[in-house]
C-alpha cells in the first residue's frame, strides 16, 4: 500500500500528522509528487523528513523557483520563494547539511513512470506548471483533458492544484467527499487522481490531505494538525505575508 503526498510547502507540522497517519494506516511506502518548499516556515525540517522517509520526490515549480527564480508567481508565493532560497541556498562557508538540501531540490526528476502508473507534480503536458482543474470540465477544455488522458499509461497521480479529487474519461470530476473518500477504479480504466496537499489544502478543508493506494482502491486520507502554530511560525518569519498563513485556518 503505497502512501502518496504532494505539495508539502514547508508545513513541518502537516507533514509530522500525515506521516504519523500514514504509519498507523499501515503505508508501506511514501512517494511525495513534489513541491516540498514554499509558502511555508520551515524548509529545511520539511526536506530533511521528505529526504528520509520517502521512495521518490518529484521536482515541483515551487522546488524549482527556490533554485531558479519566481516566474509568474503570485506576490504572496513569490516573496515565500525568496525566502526560502534566503533560507537553502548555500554558500561556500557552509556546512554540509545546507549544501546537501540544495543537492536533493536540484537532483529531483519531475516524473516517474512505473507499470502504467504515472506521478507527475502538475500534468504530463507540463510536469510542473500545467493545472489539471475540475473547471476545466466545467468550462469545456475538453481537448486539453482528452490529451492527458492519452498520455496516461493508466493512472496518473498529480498534485499542484491543493485541491483532491479523480477525473475519469467520461471526464467526470469526483471529490473525495461524494464517496465518503474510497474510491474503486474499474481495472484497465484510466484516472487522473489529485492527491490533494499536505500543507497547503485549497478544497475547503483545513486538514492535510493525502492519498493512500492499494491496488485499485483510492482512499483520501484528512488529517488535523496544530495549523495555528504554523500560522504563528509564517509570521514571525517575516518576509511571508499574513495572508498566506490566514489561508491555512480556512484551507483555502
């Protein structure tokens, strides 16, 4: 039973519950969908833990502006990127715990094919920038949806939007709230499957949210953590925005 996270932002207190549930619901491996950094306090703590406990981590676009720049961020998650790369980056004086965390953001892939499964942060089209939305449907991008399905070995596991839920080829979204989040895939059908995100949840839902896997059951894991202490940490910090820690109390 694999165990599948994504989209971490450097929430170490998300990321403690989510593990800690994934142990307790008996998860063999973690496989993390990238975006292990940004928005969050604690970069450092999050790679450290990612890094020990995971199988694979994928590159993200947050991961990937900490090594390069922001490119059309939002000012929120730029000035978060800014600071987190204040907070990486090393230099030569430095010891080597920093320069090893700068090694593991810059060894990432942004995919990985096993079987007919495929991870991805955002979509096939674009491995870390490109959406995969349930207003897709709604407003009619079918043509961009029929070309990931047909880039789609079988399942494809994706992250980056905050927002959890299954896209099947009738092209129907599904939340994990319609099901009472179990979910079972008819065998040889595809499914574009949104684990959701730890420490950054946009559905709603202040909880972390993950997904576990086993065979072809889907199940939605929402997990309560001590959000306000993150809060407290994001502005403290200083050069991250209340508004970004707010978002965290209203998973939005």
């Amino acid at each position: 039973m694999r165990a599948i996270i994504s989209d971490v932002h450097s929430n170490i207190e998300a990321l403690k519950a989510a593990l800690a549930d994934i142990a307790e619901q008996g998860g063999e491996e973690i496989l993390c969908l990238g975006d292990v950094v940004g928005y969050g306090p604690d970069p450092e703590e999050c790679i450290d833990l990612i890094e020990k406990m995971c199988r694979f981590c994928l590159s993200g676009n947050h991961d990937y502006a900490v090594l390069t720049r922001a490119e059309r961020f939002n000012p929120l998650a730029e000035e978060a990127v800014d600071y987190t790369r204040n907070v990486l980056k090393p230099t030569a004086l430095s010891g080597g715990h920093k320069k090893a965390r700068w090694r593991f953001l810059d060894s990432q892939p942004t995919r990985i094919a096993e079987g007919d499964i495929l991870y991805v942060h955002g979509s096939p089209r674009d491995d870390r920038n490109e959406y995969i939305l349930e207003s897709d449907i709604t407003f009619g991008m079918t043509d961009k949806l029929r070309q990931i399905f047909e880039m789609t070995p079988r399942l494809l596991f994706v992250g980056h939007t905050h927002y959890p839920g299954i896209i099947d080829p009738q092209l129907t979204f599904r939340h994990p709230d319609e099901s009472g989040a179990v979910f079972e895939l008819p065998p040889e059908q595809k499914a574009i499957i949104n684990v959701g995100s730890v420490g950054q949840p946009r559905d709603g839902d202040n909880r972390a949210c993950y997904v576990l896997a086993d065979g072809n059951r889907i199940t939605y894991r929402r997990v309560q953590y001590p959000y306000h202490a993150t809060m407290s940490k994001m502005e403290r910090v200083g050069p991250i925005s209340k508004d970004a820690a707010d978002r965290l109390e209203y998973g939005r």
